[in-house]
C-alpha cells in the first residue's frame, strides 16, 4: 500500500502509460510541425528561404560533407543495419524484442512513405518560384532510416549495453538530419516530423511489451562515462541545436525585413541547427523514457493453479 492508502500501478502499467503518452504526444507535435511550417505561408517562406541560403552559401564544404555521409544511406546500407538488429534480437532469444526493433525501422518506413506521398500534401501557398520548392519531401526518409535504426539498437540490446550502442551511434545518427538540410535535399519541417514520427512509433511498439509483461525494473548504479560521452554531447547539441534554432528562426522569419539578404542566411543556419537539435533531442527523450526499464524480461507463462493452491 502506498502513503496514500491506494494500491500503486504495477511497474509494467506505469511504464507502458509513460509510452503511450509519449507516441500520443509526438504524433501531436508532429501535426503541429505540418501545420506550421507546411500548411502555412509563413512556414513556407521560411523554408524556401533556407534552401535558398543554402544556395548562397560560398564553399558548400558542409553540402559536399553532407553528400559524402547521405550516400553511405542506401538500400544495402539499410538491408545490412535490420540484419545486425535481427542477429543481435536472434542471438539473445528475444523474439518480441527483435520484432519491436526491426517492427521500429520497417513501420516507421512504411508510415514515412505514405505520409509524404498520400496524406500529407505540401501546397503553394506562397507563388513558389522554382517547381522544386514544391516537391513534398515530409517527413524525411533518410533520418526516418537513422533515427529508427538508432532507436531499433536501443531497444534491442541488453540494458548494460544500452548506453554504449547509443554513444556508438546516437551522434551520426542524430546529424542526418542536418546532413540533408545542408545538402538541399529536405526541409527542416522534414527532419523534424521524421524524428517524431519515429518516437511515437517506438514508444508504440515498447509500449506494447510492456503490456505484455516484458519489462522490469533495473536498480542502476551511476555511470559517469555514459553521462560525459553519451548524455552530455546529446543534452549539448539538443540545447544548443534547438536554442540557437529558435533564435534564428524568429530573427529570420519576424523580425528581419523580408528583403534583407542576411534572411535566407540566417534562415539557413537556423534550419541546419534546428534539424540537429530536434533528433538529439528525441534520442534524450526515449533514453529518459526508458531510464531504469529493462526490456530482458521473457513474458511469464500463464499458471494453472488448481483453486485450493490459490487459496480460494
């Protein structure tokens, strides 16, 4: 009994009602997203400006950087990334798990696909002035494929390791999206509604072992190397992605003359940020969600004890 006098939740229903609140909340936020910067003409010059700031940038080091790491996405690259999670899944015996983790990637793709070609149109509200800036791109496929390859490993592996698979990972995977900003292949809007749509789906999927009865608690002892090298640089490029983010975004989108040419720059280095600090940002989220949840736990078979072994 509690102080209270109520019986508390049991740790697998608190969990899964975290999780659930969790995917609810991110597919909200991810309507917001839409709505704001894609179904509005604020939102929509805003984003043209970034890629045409991106177009004004002299070197295009950071495009030619970008390219290099989004070529590395592929197919195979994709093909060779769900393998791992299902040998990792295979080797541990954990059947649900690996479905869970494979289940993050394949229906966040799915979903990702559908959204962007059928359901979530992109219309000129604006007199676009080039075609291009009229092609839907949201959300984003490639950080779809990151940030659920990232979030399949962080389920799949065992808790002792979890920290070590998202340092491994967590940085690469979590500048994707700034990756594609930078070399004119998305929106910001795009890698933003991708890494939600990947929360609300991992929290989806979790959600259901816990309801199934496969997670516990784990009494963990403190880690301060998985505090200075995993959770410190996220906690970093989160605050400083998405503080510096909304500076620029109101500077470029509201406060600046719509013909000054410092705009489309600042609207360019506000995206590029903004893209970083949103995917570190939901990788902290699921870590904290799952902050002492162990996902190990085999399901219990079901007993058939006779009513006098129970006591009735």
């Amino acid at each position: 009994m509690c102080p209270h006098g109520k019986d508390e939740k049991p740790f697998g229903t608190r969990v899964r009602g975290r999780l659930e609140a969790a995917a609810a909340g991110a597919a909200l936020l991810l309507a917001g997203v839409y709505g704001a910067f894609v179904r509005t003409a604020t939102g929509q010059r805003w984003e043209n400006a970034v890629l045409a700031g991106r177009r004004e940038d002299e070197t295009l080091a950071a495009a030619r950087a970008a390219n290099g790491v989004l070529d590395h996405i592929t197919l195979s690259s994709l093909g060779a990334a769900v393998a791992v999670l299902l040998l990792i899944g295979l080797a541990r015996r954990r059947s649900a798990l690996t479905v869970a983790a494979v289940g993050t990637v394949g229906v966040s793709l799915l979903l990702a696909e559908v959204l962007k070609r059928y359901v979530l149109p992109r219309p000129d509200l604006v007199n676009a002035p080039e075609r291009r800036l009229l092609g839907n791109s949201f959300p984003s496929g490639h950080t779809t494929i990151a940030m659920s390859v990232l979030f399949g490993l962080t389920l799949v592996v065992p808790y002792r390791w979890r920290g070590v698979a998202v340092g491994v990972c967590a940085l690469w995977a979590t500048f994707v999206g700034a990756y594609t900003v930078a070399a004119g292949w998305h929106r910001p809007s795009d890698t933003i509604g991708a890494d939600l749509l990947v929360l609300a789906v991992a929290c989806a999927l979790t959600a259901l072992l816990a309801r199934s009865g496969r997670v516990r608690p784990v009494a963990d002892r403190p880690r301060p190397l998985r505090a200075l090298f995993v959770i410190a640089p996220l906690c970093g490029v989160a605050l400083a992605g998405l503080g510096c983010g909304t500076v620029l975004l109101v500077d470029s989108m509201f406060r600046l003359p719509p013909g000054d040419p410092a705009v489309p720059r600042l609207a360019y280095a506000g995206g590029h940020v903004l893209a970083a600090g949103a995917s570190a940002a939901v990788t902290l989220v699921l870590l904290a969600l799952l902050h002492r949840v162990d996902l190990d736990r085999p399901r219990e078979p079901a007993t058939h004890e006779s009513p006098h072994k129970r006591g009735l």
